[in-house]
C-alpha cells in the first residue's frame, strides 16, 4: 500500500521528528529525578527519623529536585545488618549506623564505650576531632559506607529496685545486658552478675525476679514499660553515644559534585534539627517517668567509671586501644 501522506509533509515530519530525536534528549535528562532510599529501623516517633525527613526535604531543596531521598522506617528495607549489607550491594543508598559496624571496622566499637565520653560537649569535640576523622576514614574504607552526620544517643542508666549510689551497691547484683562482650565484662569489673539477654525477654524476667536490673536509655525505658516492674533510675549514664548517619561512599561518589555537596550540607542540617529534638525529648522523658513513680538517683560516676576502666581498656582490640586514651585525654 502506497504511503498517502505527502512527500512535502512526510519531510516536515521527518525533520521535526530529527530535531525531536536530536534535541530533547538533554532537556529529559536535566529534568531527570535521581531517587535514592534510606532505611532505619525507628519509628515515626523518634527523632532520628523526624531527622532523616529533614534530610530528604533539604536534599530535595538543595539539588531543586533533582535528588528525591524516600524514607522507610520500621526496619521495612531491612534489619540494620540487612541495610548494611544493602548499601554496600547498592540496593539501599543510606541508613542509621552505630557500633554494629566494628564486625567489619574494629574502631566503630569505640562509639559505644563505657565511660568513655563524657558529655555532649566532649562528644561532639571528639567525632569533629583527630579521633572521630579516624573512625570515619576507617568505616568508609573497610565498609564503603561513609559517614555524613551523627546524631547523639540518649545516656544509659542502670534502672533497679533500690538505689545505687556506688559500685560496692552492686554486688551480687542480676543485671540484665545486651549480647556485647565490653558490657559483660564491664559490669562484672564492678561486682554485678551481667547476664545477656534479648531486649524482648527484659519485662518478664524482671517481673519474674530472674533478674534483678537492667540498663538502657530512657527512651526504651518508657517504651517497654521498665516503670512497671522497676522503681529507680540510676543516674550512672555509663555509655554516651552516638550513631551515624550514613551514605554508600561509592553511590555517592558518582553523583556530581554539586549534588555531593548538597547531600553533606543537608546531612548536617539534619543532625542541627535532630540535637535540639534530641535535649527536649530527654527533657520529656524523664518527666514522664518521674511521673510514673519512677525515682531518679545521682550516683557516684567517677567511682564506677574508675572501678571499670582497666576491663573496658583489656576488652578493647589492641589496634583501637590508643584512641580510647585518646578520647579518656580529650
């Protein structure tokens, strides 16, 4: 069958089709979004993720759009492991990252550390320092995951049925633990009977008497209703924290720099955001438990600091052993 449109036409639309094929391309990619994800396991409650939002709403400001960040709390991408691991397979871009990154960077053990950081103030003095750069080099080369922002993590305290002022209290003492070998040996240093235990089974074993104690911040204290079955909150604030938040070094390192650099300020507006949240939901926290019935105690820290310093030093790797003095010095 003969073509019935004309060879004028026909020659017009070739033409306009060229210009088309020719010309549009680059106006499609400028317009393109780049979508990447980010993963945590929070709720929508906690400021970590009121903080990644913040995030994805600067990223999205700074890059005009170009650069949309979804964000999926609720583990729903995965467990921490799982995002890890995603990250570095390039299904996930970023995620909440803390000490469970020493399996692969032996000094990310160091962002958890008994008595080792001493106040916001020091904490901050040292992930901007010598100290933190070290930590962040070492994540980034043995992970490829690289570190943007951290936020800080609520205090531990050590919660009982009786008040605890000073180490000789703790004798005898069933304390239950997270699985980490540091704490275990720790709290035995200060004359405590630790016993790991899953997160799950705290409630009931102290309800039970199986165990005598527990020790976490005062966000998990509230949340797994501790004030039913505890009456003291001891002010030991043993572990201060903090956790990262973090980017695939190779994902990122692809995007133009402009873009890269729009990521790393958005990262630290979110961690600005998430700080002031952070001091007014510790503010909250423990109104709300004192409103419970719960009794917070001051306790001696530098006494249980300096009963458990030589088994914190044994029990970390001889290769970070050097920045923990390095932080004890800061």
């Amino acid at each position: 069958m003969k073509n019935n449109v004309p060879l004028r036409r026909r020659a017009a639309l070739g033409g306009l089709a060229g210009i088309l094929a020719l010309g549009a391309a680059p106006a499609l990619r400028a317009q393109a979004k780049t979508t990447l994800k980010l993963g945590h396991l929070a709720n929508e409650d906690n400021t970590w993720h009121k903080a990644c939002l913040t995030f994805a709403e600067e990223v999205a400001r700074r890059t005009a759009g170009a650069i949309e960040v979804r964000v999926f709390p609720n583990e729903q991408l995965g467990k921490e492991t799982d995002l890890i691991k995603g990250i570095q397979l390039g299904t996930v871009d970023f995620t909440i990252t803390g000490e469970s990154l020493q399996n692969w960077a032996p000094a990310a053990a160091l962002l958890a550390v008994p008595y080792a950081v001493r106040d916001l103030a020091h904490m901050d003095k040292v992930v901007g320092g010598a100290v933190g750069t070290r930590i962040a080099e070492e994540i980034t080369a043995r992970t490829q995951l690289k570190p943007l922002s951290y936020f800080a993590r609520g205090p531990r305290y050590l919660t009982s049925n009786r008040p605890i002022t000073k180490p000789e209290e703790l004798n005898g003492l069933k304390l239950r633990v997270p699985n980490v070998p540091l704490f275990v040996k720790f709290w035995e240093a200060l004359g405590a009977k630790p016993t790991p235990m899953a997160f799950s089974e705290v409630f009931t074993s102290l309800q039970n008497h199986t165990i005598d104690a527990q020790e976490n911040p005062l966000a998990l204290i509230k949340s797994a209703s501790f004030s039913e079955v505890q009456s003291h909150i001891n002010r030991t604030e043993h572990v201060l924290s903090w956790i990262y938040l973090v980017g695939g070094s190779r994902k990122l390192s692809r995007l133009p720099a402009e873009q890269q650099a729009a990521i790393a300020e958005a990262a630290k507006a979110a961690q600005d955001y998430e700080r002031g949240l952070f001091l007014a939901d510790e503010k909250n926290l423990a109104a709300e438990l004192t409103a419970k019935g719960m009794r917070f105690v001051d306790v001696d820290k530098e006494a249980f600091a300096g009963r458990g310093r030589e088994a914190v030093a044994t029990a970390l790797a001889a290769e970070i052993r050097p920045l923990y003095e390095q932080i004890l010095a800061g």
